[in-house]
C-alpha cells in the first residue's frame, strides 16, 4: 500500500459497512479521515475511536441528515475546520430499496433522490474551495444499476444514473484544479432482504462467478486519490464482469 501524508477524507454514511471500510483503509493508508453519519451514531463514534488509538487526532465524526439541505453548510465547514482543508470527497451516503411503480410516491422519490444525487452536488459545490486549492479530488459511489436499471427500483436506478452524470458533468467543469471520478459496484454487500435465489442468480450473470468484498472498493478509493493524477470524468466498474451479461 502506498503510504500518503498529510491529506484528509470527508467520507459520507462511514459509519457502516463500504463507508466504514473506506474510512479504514485510507487511514491505514496515513489518510485523516472525517467520518460522517447520519443515525449511526455509535458505529461512527466507535471507528473514529479506533483510529484515535492507531493515530491521534486523526479521525473525527460529523452527523448530518442528507435529506436535508441545510445540514449540508454545517458538514462542509466541520470536515475542512478539523484539519483546516480536505482533499478528497467521498460520496459515499446512499438510500436503497424498491420503488414499484404501483404505490411509489414524493416521498420515497425525495428521500432517494435527495441522498443519492442532490447531496453529491451541493456537497461538491461547497468542497470545491478546500479541494481546489489542493488539488483535490471527488469520488462518487455509484451502481452498476445506473446502466442497466434493477425491477421495481426505479428511483433508485434514475438518482445513480443521474450520479454518473454529475460526475461526468463535475469533471469537466472543476478541471483542471480538481478531479471526478466515480466507482460503480457490483455484488459487494448483498441486501439484507434479498433472498438465496436471487443471490444466486446475479452470481450466475458475474464473470467471476464470486462476490467482492469492500476491500476492492476501498483500494479503488485510493488510487484515485493518490495514483490517478490523470484520470477523471471516469466511471469504475467494480462487478466481476457482471457487465458483460446483458
């Protein structure tokens, strides 16, 4: 692992699973990473302990509801306050779960689109001075369900296909100071609602034939911190060829 100093991570929804992995490894990596969370607040309090011991003063936690906008300011200003800047954004933060088109409503679409697309832009809006000034970069978490849209999550599918254009979008306009990419998973963490049969066929539509893990997430959000000086506008699939299948 390449070893990388002085810099700090605003990681969105790091209080649990690819967030908290995220967070872990970029702070293995030397990283000062800023954990944000919105209702876990003892998983977010217990990881920035853990880092604290590895490293003091090297995490902290922010709570922020991302439904909201007016959280958005106050985020932004804590993350940049505890270092005094950031370098990398990590649009982690999403809401999942299905929309079918027989009872879906504004409310389900507010919640989905406000989380998953609305708080990627504003929040890069208001981090644009910090990263700017060091030659930062954005990483959005997308899906692969943003190219080929999932049954029954039709909102879901629209705010990360509208996140994959915001990150294309994003790139061109903040270049040449700052760089956007996004990373696209594919079988990672399964739902918690989603039952063996189902799993078992996305496995059999996977080039691989295997589940990923977080850590290929999280590698992947290190290198386009620290090994991709070159590289924006892209998107990464992380699938295990589940891509390829139609």
């Amino acid at each position: 692992m390449n070893y990388v100093t002085n810099k700090t991570a605003l990681i969105t929804g790091a209080g649990k699973r690819i967030g908290a992995a995220i967070a872990e490894h970029l702070h293995n990596a030397g990283m000062d990473i800023i954990i944000h969370y919105h209702t876990s607040e003892n998983a977010a309090d217990e990881l920035a302990r853990k880092l604290n011991d590895i490293r003091t003063d090297s995490a902290m936690t922010v709570q922020a509801d991302l439904q909201q906008k007016k959280d958005y300011v106050g985020l932004i200003d804590t993350a940049v306050e505890f270092k005094g800047y950031i370098d990398a954004l990590i649009n982690n933060a999403s809401a999942f779960y299905p929309t079918p088109l027989d009872n879906l409503n504004d409310e389900q679409w507010n919640e989905l689109i406000n989380i998953n697309l609305k708080a990627p832009l504003f929040l890069s809006q208001l981090a644009t001075e910090s990263l700017r000034k060091n030659k930062g970069c954005i990483i959005n978490i997308t899906d692969i369900h943003a190219n080929k849209p999932l049954a029954d999550h039709s909102i879901y599918s629209v705010s990360k296909a509208g996140l994959v254009m915001l990150t294309q979008s994003l790139a061109k306009e903040l270049a040449p100071d700052i760089r956007v990419n996004a990373i696209s998973p594919g079988a990672i963490t399964w739902p918690e609602a989603m039952d063996n049969e189902t799993k078992k066929e996305i496995l059999n539509h996977t080039a691989l034939k295997k589940t990923g893990n977080m850590e290929d997430i999280s590698k992947a959000v290190l290198f386009f911190i620290n090994d991709a000086d070159y590289i924006t506008g892209q998107i990464l699939n992380i699938d295990g060829g589940r891509t390829l299948y139609s």
